[in-house]
C-alpha cells in the first residue's frame, strides 16, 4: 500500500530558510531508517511557493488561470513529502510517527494519505 507523507510548509520554509544541522541529521537518520526497512520510494523536498505557479480551472474547458506564488496560508501548503510503501495503514501511522519535526522550532506539521494505485482500484480507500 502506497502512502504520502506530506510535509507541510510554515513560514520558516516559505522564507527558504534551512533545518538546523541537528534537524538535518535527525531527517537523515529517518530517512535512512525507511531506506533500510525497504519501504522508502521516494522523499523530496520543495521550494519555496514564491518559486511556483498555481494553475485554476475556474471555467470547464476552458485554459486554467496562472498565478505566480508567493502563496498566501503557508500552513496549507507543502514543503516536501515522503513517498513509502508499506504493508497496512497501521504500519504507515507507526512511520509517520517516527518523522522528526520536520521543519523544527514547533512548526512542523504532517499528514498522512493513501495514494491511488491504478484504475482498478475504487475511489473508496482502503480499509484495514
């Protein structure tokens, strides 16, 4: 079962600003962590909204709009994720229990979601 955990921006990351070297070697060990157990697929970090564009389909059929960050909410936003593969929904919680605060100083934040593998599988998630 694939599951994203995806790390929420703050304004410490929408400002560029870097981890601190013990967050860094704390991520690192994580990481390390999941690569070792076989479950990591992928972990990514991003820029800044300030770096990205918004597309809206305001309009059916229509070309989207196109809006140039800086994004407002930075709470809403993502800075990274973590892309793992897993045997249940519980295992996912007992890794995404083991992330470190992943932007530091009490602003970090998660969330946990299953990811659609295919077509054949329903819009329902899985229940375990």
């Amino acid at each position: 079962m694939l599951f994203m955990l995806i790390i929420k921006a703050s304004p410490t990351s929408e400002a560029g600003k870097l981890p601190s070297n013990e967050l860094m070697e704390a991520m690192s060990r994580y990481n390390k962590e999941l690569m070792e157990a076989g479950v990591r697929v992928m972990a990514h970090g991003l820029h800044p909204s300030s770096n990205g564009i918004r597309l809206s389909y305001a309009n059916p059929g229509e070309k989207p709009v196109v809006t140039e960050g800086p994004f407002p909410n930075p709470n809403e936003l993502v800075s990274g994720f973590f892309l793992i593969d897993v045997a249940s929904k519980e295992e996912a919680i007992e890794w995404a229990m083991r992330l470190p605060d992943p932007i530091g100083n009490g602003e970090g934040m998660a969330e946990l979601r299953q990811v659609f593998e295919g077509p054949a599988e329903s819009s329902e998630p899985q229940s375990d």
